[in-house]
C-alpha cells in the first residue's frame, strides 16, 4: 500500500507532517510513503527522526507551496510543482492508493475534482468528517464542498456516507438522518423535502429528519446536508465549544473556592476537551474521488497526521472506492427524480 | 400601553404565564393586560395570587387551544375560538400594543402573517431571538419563521434587525454580520453572495461575512441568514451544550477527587449555564409584523414571561415597529436587485 503525503500543506508544515509520518512508519508496517514538497526540506526534517526504515520512504520533489489564501482554481491550475498538485498527480496516475494532505481546503477539493476525479456517476465529491458526541461519533458530510446542492447530491452523500461508515469504521447498518428544521416528513426547505423523499428511495438505514438540537446527540452515524449548513455546523460546534469553555475559565477563577475546585476538576476538562477534539479522529475523507482523499486539519500536529495514516489504511484496506463506486451505479434513475418538481 | 398575553399557550401554560403575568404587574406600573383563554381557568390562577391590581387586567374567554402537534395553516383557519387567534384578533383590530405567545412557533408565525399582518414593503417575517455569548449578547435572525429565503429577504433582515438592536436593545450603530461558509466576500452559496450585495448597499453597519466559528465569539450584534440555518444554528447550540454539560457531568463523576472538586466548582458551572440560558433574555420578536408579536419559548416559566413583558414595553416603548416601517420604505428599489441575476 501507498500513502502520498502534502508534506508542504497544514500551519505546522513540514515538521509535524514528517514527525506523524515517522511514527507512523515505525507503528505500522504495512504501508510506504511518497512525500511531495521541497526535497531538501524533507531530508532535513526526516534526518530528525531515527529508528525509520528509509526504504519505506520516497520523495518527489515539488517545492511550491500553496497557501490558504490564493483562489484554489487558480492555484491549482497554474502551481503544477507545488507540493500539493504534486500529490495530486501520482494519484492520478494511480502510483499511490492514498493522499493526505493538511493544505487549504478549497485546493484540496478542487485539486482532487480536476485532477483524481469523481468516481463515474457520483454528481459531487462531499467532505465528510467524523463529529465527536458524548457517546459515538458521526459522519457530518458536506461540510463544504458544494455551498449549493441539489436533492439528488444529498441523495448520493447518504449512501456514500453510509457505505463509508459501514465499510472503514465497521458499523453495521448505519442510521442515516437528514438536516431540517422540522421532525416531520412534510416540514424544512424545498431542498430538504425533495430531498428526504429521494433518500427514502435509497437502501440506507434512513432515520428521517433530525433537527438541530440532534445533531449531536449521538444517536445517528451518518448526517446528510448541503455544504453550506455542514460548514456552518461543523465551525459553530468549534466556536461554541471554545467560547462555553473560556466563560467556564473565567467563572472558575472568579473565586478562591472554584479556583481550588478547578484544580481537582482539571483531568475531568481535560478528558471532555480530548472527546470534544476532532482531530483525535484523523482528516475528512473526500468521498466520491476515485481514489482516497483525506484532508487532514490545518491546524494538525503530529499525533493527528498518524491518526489521518491509521485512517487512510483503513480506507484502501476497505476498498471503499470500489463499494461507493458499486452502490451510486445501482440507484435507478427513475429514484433520483422527485415526483412534481 | 395594553399587552395582550396568550394565556393557554406554552408547555406550563395557564399557571405559569398568570404567575408571570402577576409577577410583571406588580414590578412595572406603566401598562395593563389582556389574557386570552378559558375565563374560568385564568380566574382560578389569578385568584392564587395576592396583591394583583385587577383593574389593569381583563380577560377575553377562547377556550380552544392550539397545539403544537397541529398543522399551523389549519389550525389557524378552524379554531378562531383559540387563546391564540383571539389574541392575534385583539392585535389586528388595534386594541393591543404587543402580543405574547409561548405556544406553537408555527401557530404564532401562522397568526401574525394571516392575521396581523405585515408591515407594508416587508417581504417576509423573521423570528428573531436574543442569543447569548461569553461577552455580549447578539440578535439571530431568520431562526425558522422562511426555510426558504431570497437575496432580498436577508438584506430587509439586516434592516430589521439593525433597527431593533438600536431602537429596543438600546446597541448604538450595530454590526451586522451575514452566515456564510468562508470570510471574503465571493465565497458561498448563490444565496450569500447575493445577499452580501444586497446588504452592502443598506447603510446599516456591515461587517461582512461570519464563518460557523465567529457567531458565537460576541464579535457581532446582529447574525443574519436564511430561517433554515438560522433554525439549526439556533437548535444545534442548545443541543450542543447540553450535550457537552452532560459530558463534563459523567467526567466530573468518574473519581473522587474530581467529584470534591465538582462541589466547589458548583457555582461557577450555575453561572455559566445561567450566562447560556436565552428565556433570560425573553422572548424572540417576530420582526416585520405590524405590531409587536414575541414568541417566548415553549417552556417558558414565570420568570421567562416576566422577561418578554419587560421586552414587550421596551418594544412598545421604542416605536419600533414604525421605525422598521420607516427603513423598509426608504430602501430605493434599484438597490433590492442583483446585478447579473
């Protein structure tokens, strides 16, 4: 198995990207890696590391670097040697199974639409991160790929986030929920509604709508909505968490008595931080690309680019890409059209 | 000034909005009631409370309640012997200043279009509740009155909004900031960017677009977005707290040491959920209705009402609904259409 790597993508590039690759390396033993960034760079970086099994390491030089803030189409199409195009393009030419990178958003998604490409028949990639709750995780998707959507993109984001879920986390028959502001069948906006009865139409274990206050609840693994409301729900729980957790800072240091209390409380917050913490769950897979595109956080350290390798073993292991590609050419076309519309 | 009060609606209804309603009478002297309800049930909780000066109370007898089970359109049309169209009915004939209602959101939306009626020129009604952050609370709408919105309705949202924040909430020049999936102006959905034009040509103080992250950072006064994100932003936060209290809860539970700390830390948690409780600040208005119509939260309690009497003088009080008026007539009809669309 191959794993490309932006080793030149994330705010804390490349140190902590080559840092997570080297842990990874020595953890598992069943994969090899390509890094795509500045061939120097790399080799200083990879020389701080010992006990590494070089022979698993290769390097393709491609020392520009996109950045968050340049237009990705733009970025894209003209940084051929930027380290992400780089990566990009051995995935295209399938010479690595997988690609993680922790670079801008937008060029991770634009790069693997115009370069890897949509599996045959999936209308739109989705970015699908798993969400952390109280009791188990969720598959959130889209979360920013596509600000406008159709019915029949969130019809595909169901079954291609329940096949995901099913096949590189092992749940079985995962329930599926679609994003409204109503419970019931006949409530939301004109996309939700057209939208819930092409699900019904699929082989998804469909829960039906899940209103806001659910999210998070831990009750459905899979929850389906355009990319705009995902992005939005995604960002607002990482506010809110920071936001709840600074005024409980300020109230618990307002006096000597919570101050003492804070204290003994500490691995407590500490442990409700780490559940809360995304990261801890490796990147968003791209779902829909042909082939494995996990976007791993910018923000991300060492500790998450070796969950992002854990994650993308699990994904080529899986054959996911084959399974989503088997479950979108089964839809009939006469179950992605909503009656009077 | 006459406050006509839904006494039939909400979750603790009748018991605990007369307990509300006695509270705010003998507090505020500036103003009398009209209860709508079954007259015999709304004597028997007036009677259990002492020192009410009954001369600035009257009752209007509509024993039929709403639920919030029913289809508003319907219930509306058929049950016109209802605590709630009869209040909507006092409102429409102008022998009320202001309308509060905890009962079915949708009923109270339903009423206030079909009955009250718009402002002249406003396109559609937003919801628009008080929501709480660590430093200063902000104004939220649409929260779900339209899932679905049009350029134009979001830029009379921010209009609204921004002359409710000034004029009611006493916030002089407020920022007004617009939900969208990215900062800089060219990125989102069709939706957002027509909007940002749209808003960009009012003169109330535009900030730009918010990601997911900011809206709950106090940075802004005033959030504008469609009723179908504003409703799960709205919902998701309430869940997610919850879910996170509930987190930190079992935590806090799992040892001794954190369970001693947990007591000391007692009043700081209060605090916090206290800060992040929006029935302190009242009720949502419903902005755009020609007349003062709050929606207090289903489960209101006394104190709840007592709140969103206080908010339905200081509406009274400031002549908002005619400065709303004011605002969406002067917006030159050139400036409601985006170019190239």
């Amino acid at each position: 198995m191959k794993i490309v790597i932006d080793a030149y993508g994330g705010d804390n590039a490349p140190h902590a990207i080559i840092e997570g690759v080297c842990l990874a390396l020595k953890k598992w033993n069943d994969f090899s890696v390509i890094l795509t960034g500045d061939e120097t760079g790399i080799e200083n970086e990879l020389k701080k590391h010992e006990g590494v099994d070089t022979g698993r390491v290769s390097i393709v030089h491609a020392p520009e670097i996109i950045t968050c803030d340049e237009k990705p189409t733009i970025a894209i199409k003209k940084k051929k040697n930027s380290s992400l195009v780089a990566a990009m393009e051995i995935m295209s030419r399938h010479e690595a199974d997988c690609l993680i990178s922790a670079g801008s958003t937008g060029a991770v998604l634009t790069g693997a639409t115009l370069i890897v490409r949509r599996i045959p028949g999936v209308k739109r990639p989705a970015l699908a991160p798993i969400m952390p709750t109280g009791t188990k995780p969720f598959l959130l998707l889209d979360c920013g790929a596509n600000a406008d959507c159709k019915p029949e993109y969130l019809q595909q984001f169901a079954i291609m986030g329940s096949t995901y879920m099913q096949n590189v986390m092992g749940i079985y028959n995962p329930s599926v929920a679609l994003v409204n502001n109503g419970e019931e069948k006949s409530k939301g906006s004109e996309l939700a509604k057209a939208s819930y009865e092409l699900i019904s139409k699929t082989d998804v274990c469909f829960a039906g709508n899940c209103e806001g206050r659910e999210i998070f609840s831990g009750k459905y693994d899979v929850i389906v909505t355009d990319g705009f409301t995902g992005n939005v729900i995604l960002k607002e729980a990482e506010g809110f968490a920071m936001e709840l957790f600074k005024m409980l800072k300020n109230e618990l240091l307002s006096s000597f008595k919570s101050k003492l209390g804070a204290v003994l409380c500490k691995s407590a917050f500490k442990s409700v931080k780490k559940l809360m913490d995304y990261t801890e769950y490796g990147g968003a897979p791209l779902l829909g690309i042909n082939g494995g595109i996990i976007k791993a956080h910018g923000s991300s350290d060492a500790k998450a680019i070796v969950s992002a390798v854990l994650q993308a073993r699990r994904y080529v292991n899986s054959g996911v890409t084959e399974k989503i590609a088997k479950s979108i050419a089964s839809i009939p076309a006469e179950d992605t059209v909503v009656e009077g519309l």
